[in-house]
C-alpha cells in the first residue's frame, strides 16, 4: 500500500482535514437524515442554520491544533481544513458554527453526498478524520493517515499540551507482527520479534503523519513542548526493543511508550490525558472510547 509522503507539503505545515460530523455533534440531524432522506436533511439545516452547532467529539483536538499557531511566528504551523459531504447550501451552518466558536478554517470542500475523500490529496493532508467509515477507508487506500471518529466519552482536559497517542502495529507500523500472532500465536510472534529485533519495522498507515508531528514538536523547545505523544501497545518485553529500534532508525521522537502485555489500554490513555488515540483493533477501540476520543484505524489484519 501506498504511504502518504508529508514531506511533499512544501509549506512543513502539519495539514489535518476533518468531516463536519466528527467537529460537530450532528447526531440528530443525521439520524433524520437516515429516517426520511436528503430534503427533510436540507430543510432542518436551512431552517436551523443560525442554531449553533455543539462542539463534537473531535473538537477539543481541533481547538488544541489551531491553538498551536498562537505560539508560532508570521507563518501558521498547522491548518485545519473542514471536509463535508452536506452542500454548501447546508453546509452554511457548519460555517456559522465556525466562527461562532472561533476557529480558524476558512478552507473547506462541499460534495453534496459524494465522498470527500478524493480531496485530501489536493489539500496535502497529513491526517484525515471523519465519522463516515466509507470515507476513512478511501482515503486509507490512498495512503493517506485516516480514522474513524467515533461515538466517545471525551473529557475536558485541564492542560492545554495537545496529547495524542497511538498504538503501533497496523497504525505507525505495518502489520506482520500482528499477522504472525493471529496465525502462530503469541509464542511464536515474541520467537520472531527477538529473531529480527535488529531489522525495523515496515511502514505503516500513520508514519507520515507521526513524521509531521514530530516536525511541528521539533519547532519547540522539548522541555516545554505544547505537544506531548504516547505509544500506547499491547507488546511486552522482549518485543519492546524492536519498536524502540525503528523509532531510533526513523527519527522519530515519542514522548512515553507504554508496552501493556494485552492490559485493558482505556485507563493508561485517560492517565495519559489522551485528547485523541489511534488504534486498529476493533476490541482497543471499544475499550479507548470509554475515556478518551477515539479514532479506528480500519487497517491490517484485525480489520479483515
């Protein structure tokens, strides 16, 4: 599979595309969408266009990631774009909302039902979030970082350090570990970490967006970094060493790695403080979303 190459962003901003209905709650104009179809969906819009939107389970994270360019220079480090399959009649809410809420997007796509998915190569986005599972999976096919938003308990988090964590087979790696687990079971996944500790892993889904991350974090001072990120997996020692190895090889800085041994991840990412985690595994998935934003990444062998 192709991976999205973030270095091909010649501005070095960190670019995160996002769906309205992973920004905002939507829920029941979408549940009427669902029930009686696109004009009883277009008139409640129109009708309630200067009702203002309630944030969603993604916008504290899309807060935090426009807050970062308050601490940049002349040239903002991140953008956030808004993809949306409504209209831009229906999507005129969305923007109300926006600026009510005093975000800083002023890029965004109306399909009017299509996939958003074919624009994210156009915007060069380096992460692809969206309530629409279709969507996400286009957009993995193409290489690019993409998650499913979904239903979650998110708290308020009292510090204003962006945290994101991730899980790493199938997400920042590829998957050939989790592959030798499920066909030969455990025993013989830690034989065949320990037999090629030394080699890195593959490519997975999320490594440029980790990549441009780690660009954006490199613009501040480590010790006083408004981001924070967490490797958040079920490997145990001894298949600890060959994650920390490819990390070394990539040049990719995580600030905590949890290696759990197949422990329940939900309470390690609510002390974490996650804002957002990444996780293939539709059973961590389940888990996560109980006390943080959770984004599935429907990629690899757990997902076939």
């Amino acid at each position: 599979m192709p991976i999205h190459d973030s270095s091909a962003v010649t501005d070095n901003r960190l670019v995160v595309a996002i769906s309205s209905r992973a920004l905002f709650d939507l829920g029941n104009s979408h549940e009427l969408f669902e029930r009686e179809g696109l004009d009883a969906y277009r008139n409640f819009q129109i009708e309630h266009e200067d009702e203002i939107l309630q944030p969603g389970v993604a916008f504290p994270l899309v807060q935090k990631l426009l807050d970062l360019n308050k601490l940049a220079g002349d040239v903002p480090p991140v953008e956030v774009i808004l993809l949306s399959r409504n209209s831009g009649d229906t999507g005129l809410r969305i923007f109300n909302a926006i600026q009510h809420h005093g975000l800083e997007i002023s890029r965004a796509a109306f399909t009017s039902g299509a996939p958003t998915s074919d624009y994210i190569a156009p915007f060069k986005a380096d992460l692809f979030l969206s309530a629409n599972a279709e969507d996400v999976g286009r957009a993995l096919k193409a290489g690019v970082a993409a998650a499913t938003i979904l239903p979650s308990v998110a708290p308020p988090r009292a510090s204003e350090q962006l945290r994101i964590a991730f899980d790493g087979d199938a997400v920042i790696f590829g998957d050939e570990g989790e592959r030798v687990s499920r066909e030969e079971g455990l025993e013989a996944f830690h034989r065949s970490e320990r037999e090629h500790a030394e080699e890195p892993l593959s490519v997975g889904p999320f490594r440029g967006f980790l990549t441009a991350l780690h660009r954006l974090q490199a613009a501040f001072p480590a010790e006083n970094s408004p981001i924070r990120t967490a490797l958040v997996t079920a490997r145990s020692a001894p298949a600890h060493k060959r994650v920390i190895l490819t990390l070394r090889r990539w040049g990719v800085r995580i600030d905590e790695a949890l290696f759990l041994g197949g422990r329940d991840k939900g309470p390690f990412l609510d002390a974490f403080g996650a804002d957002i985690f990444f996780d293939d595994s539709p059973a961590n998935v389940e888990s996560a979303r109980k006390h943080v934003a959770t984004g599935h990444v429907p990629h690899g062998v757990s997902n076939r």
